[in-house]
C-alpha cells in the first residue's frame, strides 16, 4: 500500500525567498495549494501567493486530498432567505476547512451552490462534526448573524438531533445532561469534567429501543441547550450511553447480530435533524431527511421504522 501524502513544513530561511510562492516553489508545490485552501503561515491561512514571509516564519502545506481536486458531494440547500442560507450536511464532510484545504468543506461547497463570491460572505454560525449529518446555517450578512447570536442567547434557536446509543449502563426514559465540558489530553477531543471545563446542558428522551444480540440500542430525541465542542456526544458517553460508530467517545464500532453478520458504522450515528431559526419575518424551519445509513443501520439492530418520526416530534425534559 503507498504511503499516504503528509503534510509539508518549511521553515524560512534567509535566501529562500520573500513570497510565499518562492517558498512554495522550493517546497515542489505550485500556487494552486493555495487556491485549495491547504497553506498556512503560522496558523493563518494564506491566501495570496505574493503574501511576504521572513526568516522564521513556519509555512504549512498540507496534503492534497487523493491527488487531484477533490470531488463535492451533493449537498441539498434547505432555504435561502432573511440573509440566512440552510443546508442538509452529509456525514464525512467538514463544515468548515481544514488542513487538507477549503474546496471539499461545506462552507465552500455551498458558497459555490449559491454563487456566493467568496467563502468570507458566509458567516459560519454552527458547525456540526465531520462525521455528523443534518442541518447547519449560515448567515449572509451581520444583520442576520447578530440575529441569530441573540436567539442562541434567548433560547429561540431550536435544534433537535436524533442520536443512535448503546445502552451499556441502565438509561431512563428522560432526563437532562449537565455534565461540565472540559479540555481531555488529546487536543481534538474534549472530557467531562475536564480542566477548563464549561457548563453544558443537553435535555434528552428515549424514544426508543432495539436489540442487536447482546447490544441494547436506543433510539433518542436530543435537544443541546448549550452548544459546547462535542457537547452531545460527551454527555451521551459520561451516562452510559455512547453512540454508535462514535469510536472517540467509547462507542461501538462493531455491532454482532444474532445471525453473526457484523455492522461496522461508518459514521458516528447522530443527525441534527430539525433547526427553527429566527427569520426576517418569522420563525423559519429545516429539516435534513434521514440518512439512509443510519435509517438502515436502526432497522438493521431491530428497530422500528416509524420511531424517527417520533423522534422529531417527542418533548424533552423542561429545565
């Protein structure tokens, strides 16, 4: 198997040059690296290739993803309205850049969906996790972000995800997660209860529940009041109840059936499945169908098929 592409680090010099496309140059990398969004000075992104750069500073270039432009998944626009644009976020997508560049995140993807000029004219106001689906929102302009900013502070910002956990300690029907979100030891990961920690508060219900073999599943209608780094993930994991496919957290990752097949989720199995945001003239509601992976791997484990509309639609503890 060929080794896989690894990130370049260049460390200026005097003599290397004064640009950034000198150093790229000497580095065996054209310009274009930086048009994919894949080089840094120091830990700002760069974007032109006549940025000046001195001795000492520390130029980053990350990989290119499979070796050519990467290629965009569809991505269903929700609505486009009071200077907000909403999306359905597919699993396996970055909401936002990151080290191997800024064409294949969702902040770009959608920027060219709606001829957006650059990525600066959207306004990340959400984000969701690379392997979690569902609806995310953007805003065009500072009217629009300073309104949903005030929402989020108000409680008017409404966000409903369906999570899939594993039962491995005793779960009841309701409750509410307060749990304080901190720093772990792996800087892209955080812990409860760790230092530097936060308050959180995630209100949950069981909507249902399912059998794989051994594995008790349940299905759960979650609403995070805060919004906290891996907020619903970390609290899930802390009661017990891990999601599946969410290796970081202890979740499953391999799911025996009593017929012996194995499932093997590739994703973590969490979908932000209903937002209501504040609109110019209104409330404004989306929703980001299920995905057929994860309605596949709930029937898979025994489970229901009507219990994703309960889902959506079961109150969560008040409080």
């Amino acid at each position: 198997m060929p080794a896989r592409p690894r990130e370049k680090i260049w460390v200026v010099r005097e003599g290397d040059g004064k640009t950034l496309a000198d150093i790229l140059a000497r580095a065996g990398e054209s310009s274009a690296a930086i048009a994919d969004g894949r080089v840094f000075v120091g830990k700002k992104r760069a974007t032109r290739a006549d940025q000046r750069v001195g001795a000492g500073d520390t130029v980053r270039i990350g990989a290119a993803r499979g070796g050519g432009a990467p290629s965009a998944p569809p991505v269903e626009i929700l609505f486009r309205e009071g200077g907000l644009v909403a999306c359905a976020k597919p699993a396996g997508l970055p909401t936002v850049p990151d080290q191997a560049g800024a064409a294949h995140s969702l902040v770009a993807i959608v920027a060219r969906a709606i001829g957006a000029g650059k990525l600066e004219d959207l306004r990340v106001t959400s984000r969701l996790d690379r392997d979690v689906s569902g609806v995310v929102v953007f805003a065009l302009d500072a009217a629009a972000e300073e309104r949903l900013r005030k929402a989020r502070a108000e409680g008017r910002y409404q966000r409903r995800y369906i999570a899939l956990a594993s039962m491995k300690a005793p779960l009841a029907d309701e409750g509410i997660w307060e749990a304080t979100i901190g720093r772990a030891p792996d800087p892209k990961l955080r812990a409860a209860r760790g230092p530097d920690a936060k308050e959180a508060k995630t209100r949950w219900r069981k909507v249902a529940a399912a059998s794989a073999g051994e594995l008790a599943v349940a299905m759960l209608a979650v609403d995070p009041v805060t919004g906290r780094t891996h907020q619903i993930r970390i609290h899930a994991s802390d009661a017990g109840a891990p999601l599946l496919g969410d290796r970081d957290y202890g979740g499953p990752a391999r799911i025996i059936l009593p017929s012996g097949a194995i499932l093997a989720p590739a994703r973590i199995a969490l979908h932000a499945a209903r937002v209501v945001v504040p609109g110019a003239r209104g409330p404004i509601e989306a929703r980001a169908p299920i995905p057929a992976e994860l309605a596949n791997l709930w029937t898979a484990v025994g489970g229901a098929r009507d219990a994703w509309e309960h889902a959506l639609s079961a109150m969560t503890p008040a409080g």
